[in-house]
C-alpha cells in the first residue's frame, strides 16, 4: 500500500499511535531520504519526530503486566474478559487497575470467545394465526361471525 509523497503504508511490525507510526516508518526511510523532507511529507514536527523516537527507545513499562495477562488469558483457554482477568491478577498480588487491565487487553488484541447473555425479552411475536391465513381470499375483519367450509 503506498501512500501519498511515497512513503510506504502500515506494515505488521509497525505499531502505536499515528505520530509513533510515522515515526518508525521516517526511522526506516531515513536512510534512503533526507530526514527534512520525510517529516514534511508526514506532517510532523521536527520535535514531535525526535519526542517519539527517545519513547521508542525506552522499555515497555507495562511489559511484566502483559506477560501476566497473557498467561491468565492463556490459561481461562481464552474465554476470560478484561474483569475476570483483572480479579485473577489481583489475586496474584498484581496492583493493577481494571481500566490498565482493559486497555492493555485491547492492545494486546485480547477479546473473550464467551458471548455476553441476551438481556430478557419477553415478546414472542404475534400470537394465533393471522386474518389472512383465516380467511383466504379477503381482506375484511367481519366480527361475531362463523365461517364454516361448504362440504
């Protein structure tokens, strides 16, 4: 997939938020081009471009806390959701909100195979037979009456 100004489009090893996107994507091209003319084909400033590879750099603070989190899902054989994988976390001794818990979940690519249930309804529909099947052939509704066959 090409873009405009030629930059190559998202590839599977490239990960993040939009301006980290371009920003590894500039880091990989910036061999090849002059980096003035990569960040305008991006639209990135100058500084954002240098902000976001210093945080590329860094490790992942939440590394040890995804590896948790994949081995609770792992182990529920992928049928637990972000709630039930936070409680099992913090019966290990994690200190770890539900919401962390949800978004790394959602990053991770996490998603529960059991359906949540059906909220109760109550409606069945309509009931009986229909005028139309009682009376083939008519459109009228003719109260207090009996319609036998002629045989």
């Amino acid at each position: 997939m090409v873009s405009q100004g030629g930059l190559s489009g998202k590839t599977p090893r490239l990960e993040g938020s939009g301006a980290s996107v371009k920003t590894q994507a500039i880091l990989t091209l910036k061999s090849e081009h002059d980096l003035i003319d990569l960040l305008a084909v991006a639209g990135l400033a100058r500084s954002t471009y240098y902000y976001h590879l210093k945080r590329l750099e860094q490790p992942d603070p939440h590394a040890e806390l995804k590896a948790a989190i994949t081995a609770s899902f792992e182990d529920s054989k992928r049928r637990y959701g972000y709630r039930k994988v936070h409680l099992e976390l913090r019966a290990q001794g994690w200190n770890v909100g539900r919401k962390l818990v949800r978004k790394l979940m959602r990053l991770l690519g996490f998603q529960s195979k059991a359906r949540p249930k059906r909220r109760y309804n109550s409606y069945r529909g309509n009931r009986g037979r229909s005028l139309k099947t009682c009376l083939p052939g008519t459109s009228t509704w003719i109260p207090r009456t009996l319609f036998t066959s002629a045989t």
